[in-house]
C-alpha cells in the first residue's frame, strides 16, 4: 500500500524484530499532542544500543539484502507481483536581474549550512567514516569558493515497494558537481582534488554519484501484528525513528522524512566496516537518498523589465510550463500571483499581485505540488522544507516546474531495476530584481561610501587620541541580510550603475562579502568538529 494508506496486514514478523520492537516499545517518546500516532517519535535513540538496531534489523532480513547478492532482475516474480515505485523531488535556485539575465552566486553560503554532521560530501568518498580523513577540514573553504548560475537543493528520491528489495541507483549531473548527499555513495566523479578545490576551486561539470545496491526496506516490515492496530503503528514509527540518525536540530533535512516511504539502506564495504565483529558499523539507513549540488548551465526561464517596471514571464523552452506562481515578500507583506500554463516559445505579462496570508501561499504550492503527482506527504514535506525560505525570504520569486524531459537531461537518473512508475517534481526557483530594487541597492551603496569615509575619520580621531584604531568597518546589515544572493546584487549595481564612485564602492563591497563568507564559513566549521 502506497501513499500514506494503512497497511492492515497481520503477517507475523521475524522474531528479531518483534524482539526490537518489544524493546523499542519500552522506550517509546511521548506522542504528539493532538494524538496524531503516525506523526509521533520523529527522535533517534541516544545510547549505546542504538547500534544494535541495525544488527537486530539487518540479521531478520531475506538473505538477498543481507548477503549482497545481486539485485532482482526486471520481469522477475518480485517485480510482476510488488510494484516499486519512484518518486522525487527538489530544486533548481537561480537569480536574475531586471534585464532577466541569470547571474552567478554563492550558493554554498554559510546562512544556508542546514544540513546534519552525517552527511557526507566531495571530500568524503571513500573514507571510512564521518570526519575522518585529511581533506574533511578544508571542505568548507572549497565550498566557499564555488559560484555557479544554478543551486541545485534537496533532491530526495523516495522508494515504495510492499516486500524488501534492491536497486541500483546512480544520478548524473552533466553540466554540474554534486557537493553533498546521504547515505554515503560509493563513488562519484569528478574525483576530488583538494589541490584545486582550496586553490582556485573545482570546475563545475561532469559530475555524478553512484550509491551502487540500495536495499529496500518498507515500513510494514516494522509493524507488528496486534489487535490495537494504533500500537502497532506506534511501535512501527518508534523502531523506525530510532535507527534514523538524529536530525532534529536540522528541519531543512528532517521534513523530508514525514512520508510513508521504504528505508533505504547503504553499506560500504571499507575495511573497517569488515572488521567490525557484529554490528555493521557502516551501514546506514534513511527513509529517502538525498543529494545536492551547483550547476552552471542555463534555464531557459526568464523575467524580463522593460522601463515602466512592466515584467515579463518568458518560456524559451520547447516545453510547455504548468502554472507557475509569482511571489512578492516585503517586511510583513505577502503577495502573489498564478502564472497560467505557458506554452513553448512563449512571452506572458506578469499579472497583477494580491495580498494574501503566507499560509495560503503554502496551501496553493503544496496543490500544485499534488497537481504534479507527488504523493499529499511529500508535498507537504517540500513545502515545510522550504517555507521559511520560499515564503519568509524578502524578495520577489517565481515558482514553476521544470518539465520532465529537461530534468532527466540535466539529471539523468539510473536505477536498476527500472520502477513501474517513476515521478520526478523539480521546482525552479527563480529569483528576481526589478528596476525599483537595482535601483535601492544603488542607493545602499551610495550611503556606504559615506559611512566608511565617517568611519575612517573616526579612526583617524582615535589614532590622534592613542585610542583603539582596530574596530573594523561593519558591512551594511541591509546587504550582509541578502544571505548568498548578496554578491549577485552588488554585481549588479557594477553592471547598472553610470557613477564611478558607486561602482568603485560596490567592487570594495563584494570583495569584502568575499573575505567575510569565507571567514564565517571557517569558524562555522571549526565549531561544528568542536
């Protein structure tokens, strides 16, 4: 049973996992107010049982996952009889400015560093485990050096099967480098070079990831055979939280979990995984594979002003779009606007905006979510993933969706065997500068040519006086607030601006930004190994 439905199936489990559930039981969370079970034990286990969940587990599955055996061939019994199916999503971010250029940006900024310490990254294929190995450290210093016209966010490829089974999963990224995922892959390419990476920082393109066998695992497997089937629904989401790594600090990541997906699971084959006596200590579980990455090729979207502040919605694709959703967020004002189908080739008015309440922004994305054929959870996942961001953000934006056949080319996705049915919902993200704002952030940078000369007149009065002349000129907090789209707005105000002064200002402003991203990015590390 797919897509939330209750399974009541009173097939009686293995002995080690009614073992595990009995003993999971006795340790169960408190459930969610308002006594939703299927919403309840979302906390992993803290203790030093926690590891024998995976062996309890893993020792009660069929011998082809536990063995490593070969996965099941398409056209075999498994595939005639149990459907797999295959759903995704996640995120093209790109940022334009008025004259509907895309321009490349930071994406890997630290205000976005949401992600737990499990996942892995460039740096950390092949090694035996999280933060281990010479190249880990210096990570985020690649990261800062990378800028790209496309951030690829929070791919998360979900699995639904009603027996276990394996798969072969490998994503490519052509005109791209994926930068972080879980669970571990077991190989990528390009292979990482820190020489370059921390030098002038790694080309982007030709990437790909290989997770190799992913074995399957669904949720009814968890579930035990009681009369309270509430219980049993209980003590399923309890085993199953448990043995998921703790991500409750990080919702950005943890949102995607609240399906009713298969775990996946990966294990590596490192020597110190061989070693270990009983419990696999590198395998790992999670209810979906998760990827992200930069891209430096182009979409063919755009939104175009002319003089008169009028924008246009350009589809220059040989696909047409589904409806599309213009949003405008400024201080406690939300606006938005339905963008209609678009059709190939084509060039549409932006309507008028209407002021509306943020929820119902939520509400009208997660239907068009639906609308695309993701199942209500994972909809609702995405948009609780991306809502302090999408719908909080100060800005103007366009969501759409990328039509499929251009996903599965900038994104070839492989997985062996072949699902019955497979679902791909990327959302382009498109954010925009208009006339009016290129024309504020002129102005900011204007008023900052005046604060640094007040600021060096006070340094020099405090030098006169034997005074501290240390205290560094603060960047502007109306800029600093952009976040990673900082650098693309300055860059703009040097593309627009006719003052020298102004242009001068913003090429010592961006330089400034550069040096501060990456300082910031290196204490953020430095306490994250602490």
């Amino acid at each position: 049973m797919f897509a939330g439905q209750k399974d009541d199936s009173k097939t009686k489990l293995p002995r080690t996992i009614q073992l595990a559930a009995q003993i999971g039981e006795s340790r169960t969370l408190p459930v969610r107010e308002g006594g939703n079970k299927s919403a309840s034990l979302r906390r992993p286990l803290r203790s030093p049982l926690r590891s024998y969940w995976f062996m309890w587990v893993l020792l009660a599955l069929p011998p082809a996952l536990t063995l490593g055996v070969e996965p099941s061939k398409s056209g075999d019994q498994v595939n005639t009889h149990h459907p797999l199916v295959m759903h995704e999503w996640g995120t093209f971010t790109t940022f334009s400015g008025s004259d509907g250029m895309h321009l490349d940006f930071r994406p890997l900024d630290v205000d976005h560093a949401d992600l737990p310490a499990f996942v892995r990254d460039r740096s950390q294929v092949g090694l035996p485990g999280p933060g281990a190995g010479p190249d880990l450290t210096p990570f985020v210093l690649f990261k800062s050096r990378i800028r790209a016209r496309v951030r690829m966010e929070t791919p998360v490829i979900y699995f639904y099967t009603d027996v276990p089974r394996s798969v072969n999963v490998r994503v490519g990224f052509p005109e791209g480098l994926v930068t972080e995922f879980y669970p571990p892959v077991r190989s990528q390419q390009p292979k990482f070079d820190s020489k370059v990476a921390y030098r002038e920082g790694e080309p982007v393109g030709g990437g790909a990831i290989d997770w190799g066998q992913v074995d399957l695992l669904p949720p009814s497997l968890f579930r035990p055979a009681l009369s309270d089937a509430s219980l049993s629904d209980v003590i399923a989401e309890t085993m199953i939280a448990r043995m998921l790594p703790n991500s409750s600090a990080f919702p950005h990541y943890a949102h995607a979990r609240n399906t009713d997906s298969a775990l996946v699971h990966v294990r590596l084959g490192h020597q110190a995984a061989k070693a270990a006596a009983a419990v696999p200590t590198e395998s790992h579980l999670e209810r979906f594979l998760f990827y992200r990455g930069v891209g430096k090729f182009r979409l063919p979207y755009q939104v175009r002003y002319d003089q008169h502040e009028e924008g246009v919605w350009v589809n220059d694709s040989d696909e047409a779009l589904p409806p599309a959703l213009l949003i405008q967020i400024e201080g406690e004002h939300s606006r938005m606007a339905l963008l209609g189908a678009t059709a190939p080739h084509s060039t549409t008015s932006l309507p008028e905006l209407a002021e509306v309440e943020r929820d119902e922004i939520a509400k009208k994305v997660q239907q068009l979510l639906e609308d695309a054929d993701l199942f209500p959870k994972e909809a609702a996942a995405m948009v609780d993933t991306w809502k302090d961001s999408w719908f909080t953000e100060e800005g103007t934006r366009v969501l759409y969706f990328v039509p499929r056949p251009l996903v599965d080319q900038l994104l070839p996705l492989t997985i062996e065997p072949a699902p019955e049915k497979a679902v791909r919902v990327l959302v382009g993200r498109l954010e925009l500068m208009s006339p009016t704002m290129e024309a504020k952030m002129r102005d900011l940078v204007r008023l900052n040519i005046k604060a640094r000369a007040e600021h060096s007149r006070h340094v020099e009065l405090a030098r006169e006086a034997g005074k501290d002349t240390s205290v560094p000129f603060a960047l502007p907090a109306a800029i600093t607030s952009l976040g990673r789209f900082a650098e693309p707005a300055i860059a703009r105000v040097i593309a627009t601006t006719a003052d020298r002064d102004v242009e001068n200002e913003a090429r010592v402003l961006l330089r400034e930004i550069r040096s501060r991203n990456i300082a910031l990015d290196a204490d953020s590390q430095a306490s994250a190994q602490n």
